[in-house]
C-alpha cells in the first residue's frame, strides 16, 4: 500500500466517521417523526407510560419535521443549529422522562446516545455552514458606540 492510498483510506474513514452520527440522527428523527404523527401503538403505550397526553407527540412528530427540513435544506446555518439545538431537548427531555418514571437503563440510554450523536453531527457539520458573524455581530451589539 502506497502513502497515497493510505491517506485516501484515512481520508475516506473520517468522511465515514463525520457523517454516521449525522445519519443516525437524521434517520430516527425520520422514523421517530413518523412515528409520533401516525401514533402507533408503541407510541401510545409510552406516552401513557409516562403521563403524556396524546397531542403532545403531535406536537413532537411536527416539531421532528421541521428539524429534519431545517437540517436538509442547503444554507440557512443559523436555522440548523436551532434544529439541531431543539433535537437536543427532543431527546434530553426523553431521556430525563424516562428516569424520572423510574425506568431502566434499557429506556433512557437510547435517547442519550441519541443526544451524543446529535451533537456529534453538529460539531462535524462541513466548513462553511456555520455561521460565525452571528458572533461579530452579537459583539458589535454590546460595544459601547462610539462618539463622532
């Protein structure tokens, strides 16, 4: 194996590794999303598990909607990282729902790792979609204005 090939190989596994969590996210956002609008019968038996009315995946299913828009639209890297940021409550505050109706690792552990890979995909996002004038910006608000 040639120098070449073996940072093409290395090169090619961090592509692999940057984007796994990213689709892992995406997909049970999909699916959850799904889910949640369709409210099937395992969706139900959780909600009622945990003292949840019925609307409130309703509200979740179209919340996971506008995520995954959000997040699949080119451009807009201040919406993604709302996205992004409300993804991390959706799944946070499964996981905090689950260990505070008791349940056992088998329930709450799957959010979090959920939540590890949601900010794993925001982190890896490809150079150019973040949005640092967002920053610029929020510091020239709070300088002081200068006298003429």
């Amino acid at each position: 194996m040639t120098t070449r090939s073996i940072s093409r190989f290395r090169s090619r596994a961090l592509q692999l590794a940057k984007w796994t969590p990213a689709a892992i996210v995406l997909t049970e956002t999909a699916v959850g999303s799904y889910w949640d609008l369709a409210r099937i019968p395992y969706v139900r038996e959780v909600f009622d598990h945990l003292g949840y009315p019925m609307y409130f995946a309703t509200l979740l299913g179209t919340a996971k909607v506008a995520a995954l828009a959000a997040i699949l639209t080119p451009g807009h890297p201040l919406v993604k990282e709302w996205a992004y940021a409300g993804l991390v409550f959706v799944y946070g505050g499964a996981a905090a729902s689950h260990l505070a109706a008791g349940d056992g690792a088998d329930k709450w552990a799957t959010p979090l790792v959920f939540v590890a890979c949601t900010f794993a995909a925001r982190a890896w996002l490809p150079s150019g979609t973040t949005h640092p004038a967002s920053l610029e910006r929020i510091g020239a608000l709070l300088r002081p204005a200068r006298s003429a």
